[in-house]
C-alpha cells in the first residue's frame, strides 16, 4: 500500500470517529437537577389543656355528695384526656372562705370552675364578676350571669324511690330523715321520700332532725341515734357522710345511701342508695368550655331521665313486688309518663298545695317551704 493510501484510510477512519462522537453528542439527553429539599412544615402549637377546678364542701373521702363529685371530676378526665387538667380543694366552708379559695382558683388561669354547695351562690357571684374571662357552675343555686350558670339534680326522685322501700319495709310506721340546712332541696327531699312512703303505706309518718350542717359525722350520729331512740326503724339522711347508715347498722336498724352507694358503710342496714351521678353534666359542661359553646345565665337540672339519679344496690330482702314498683316508677320518670308531686297533696295542717290531677312544675318545687301531711315537727326558720 503507498503511503498516500495510507494516509487517506487515516484520515477517512479519523472523519468516522467524529461523525460518531458528533451523532452520539445529538441523541445524549440531559439528567433533570435533583429538586431541592422540602423545608420541614413547622407543626402547629398544641393548644394548652383547658384548667378546671372544683371547690368542695366536705372531704373527697365522705362517701357521699363530695365522693360523687370528685367520681366525675375522675370521669372529665377519662373523657378528655390531654385536652383537660383538673384540680380540686376540699373542705371549702360556706363563708368568707369560700370566695378567697374561689378567687384563688380563678387567678390560677383554670378557666372552668365549679362550686358544688349551695353556700358559694353569693361568694361565686363577687368572683365571676371580677373574672369575665372565666366560665362558673353553681351547684343546687339559683343565681346566674354572663359568665356563671347553675346547675342541680333532682334528688327528690331518689328520695321517693327510697320512701318506696321504706313504706313497704317499715314495722313501726315511723321514719326518720337526718337533715342538713332547711333550704327548699332538703324539705323538698324529705317531703318526696315521705310521699314515696305513704304510696305504699298511708299510715306513715316521718321524724327529722336536723344537724345545720352538710358534713358533721358526729352530729349526725347523734342525730340518727335520736330518730331510733323516738320509735323510727328506717333512716334517710341529707346529709354527707355515711354516719347516718352505720348508727342504723349499729343499733340492728335499716336505713339508706344518700349521693353515692354506701353498701359497704353498713351492709346488714342497707337497704338501697339514692345516688347522685353528676358526671353527665360535667362532661357536658366541659365540652361546651372546649367547643365554645358554653352560655352563661342558664340552668339544669337534671334527674333519672338524664341518667344523674338513680336508686342502687337494692336489698336482697326487699320484696318482688316492691322492686317491681320501683321499676315502673323509674320509667316513669324516664318517659315523663309519672309524676312524684301530682295532686291531691296536703301540707301538714291539712291545706291543700296541689288539687287532684295538678302536677307541680318546677318554679313549685323550687320554693318549697312546707312539710307534707305526715311530716311531724316544725320546720326551722
């Protein structure tokens, strides 16, 4: 081969080799750039759990009223987990107390608190006009604002089921009730149970004595023993402690719970609890805070229908019939077929306060200020 042959093959393969590179060049395609990295999404704050506070009259181990509040205090907390933080103090008296400790409460940034006694209606006032920003429940009051409400139940459905027992169980035909302070509740209870018990019994009267005082253990013993000694053989109480039951256990007498179950106060006296069940209401109350639809200048009151009374733990000895009878007034009370306080009924002189057929409505029931026909003593100023 000439070395000019040679040299035209090298340059013909040299032209190949970049016609090639050239086509390859045309068909590469480029690699997109890697996307830049997401900034992190900033989480939103948690919201802050809604403070709650209850103030209590009596101890949380009274084995009554308190225990049943605090129960629910328990059941708020259950429900709402993280979202809610609950405190409490005990032993808040009905006096000047009551406003520091409230006051207190409310400068602790709880933006929901309860009163659970009547005598915080005036302090809980003074308080909730001073805090704007804060939400109050009154227990058993009547007084409201822009930023307190009330709220109560209607013990008297327990208390003449309760009357209902003792009129068919009773051997003396006298009962006696331990009471607390002569507002229209108590009056009203101690009138309910004994019309529970002349619907099965008319022959029944009723004894009372009463200690002015919510939780006083040793008053109310003295009380109870007083009411045994004088001829009755079943005891009801509106009071707070579970004095009243273990007296009637002691003395070989029967008597009833009152605001939470106290079977085990005195098992052999036991004959049924008239229970309070406010946790409805307060996972109610507490939800409305949390939603904002909570309205102040209102009032509840709730009783079987709402599922915050009920009588329990009914004795073993207590006949068929009159747990049957027990049954048809509990649905009565349910569907709103039966009546507690329907006419004819009497105060004790005679006169008549409901004519036959009447049923009293709760403006009524709210004012009472008498004892019914078969009540005995007079009742205090």
């Amino acid at each position: 081969m000439t070395d000019l042959n040679k040299r035209s093959l090298i340059k013909l393969a040299a032209l190949t080799a970049v016609a090639s590179a050239a086509l390859i060049g045309c068909g590469k395609k480029e690699e997109p750039a890697p996307a830049p990295e997401a900034a992190p999404v900033a989480e939103a704050p948690k919201a802050e759990p809604l403070k709650v506070a209850f103030a209590y009259v009596g101890p949380v181990g009274d084995g009554g009223w308190t225990f049943a509040h605090d129960n629910a205090r328990k059941a708020v907390e259950a429900e709402f987990g993280d979202r809610v933080v609950t405190t409490f103090v005990e032993n808040v008296p009905e006096s000047a107390d009551a406003e520091r400790v409230l006051r207190d409460l409310a400068g602790q940034g709880n933006k929901l608190v309860f009163g659970t006694t009547f005598g915080y209606m005036e302090p809980m006032l003074k308080v909730a006009a001073d805090f704007k920003d804060v939400k109050f429940e009154h227990a058993t009051g009547y007084k409201q604002a822009e930023n307190l409400r009330t709220y109560d139940s209607r013990t008297y459905e327990g208390a003449y089921l309760a009357g209902v027992i003792a009129g068919a169980m009773t051997q003396s035909n006298t009962l006696g009730v331990v009471a607390s302070v002569p507002i229209p509740e108590v009056i009203r209870n101690i009138n309910s149970f004994t019309l529970g018990a002349q619907s099965m019994n008319p022959k029944i009267k009723t004894k009372v004595v009463w200690v002015n005082a919510w939780f006083d253990p040793p008053k109310e013993t003295e009380a109870a023993t007083s009411l045994l000694n004088g001829g009755a053989d079943i005891l009801m109480q509106n009071t707070d402690s579970s004095a009243v039951l273990q007296t009637a256990e002691k003395m070989g007498k029967r008597g009833f719970g009152w605001d939470s179950d106290m079977t085990a106060y005195g098992p052999k006296a036991h004959l049924g609890s008239a229970v309070i069940n406010w946790a409805p209401y307060y996972k109610k109350a507490v939800a409305e805070a949390l939603d904002g639809s909570w309205q102040g200048n209102t009032g509840s009151w709730w009783g079987h229908k709402e599922g915050a009374i009920d009588l329990v733990s009914i004795a073993e000895d207590v006949p068929a019939e009159v747990k049957a009878r027990i049954d048809e007034i509990k649905a009565g009370l349910k569907d709103g077929s039966f009546a507690i306080w329907k006419g004819p009924i009497a105060d004790q002189d005679g006169k008549e306060v409901l004519a036959d057929g009447q049923v009293a409505d709760d403006a009524f029931l709210g004012g009472i200020k008498f004892y019914v026909k078969g009540v005995e003593g007079k009742l205090p100023n």
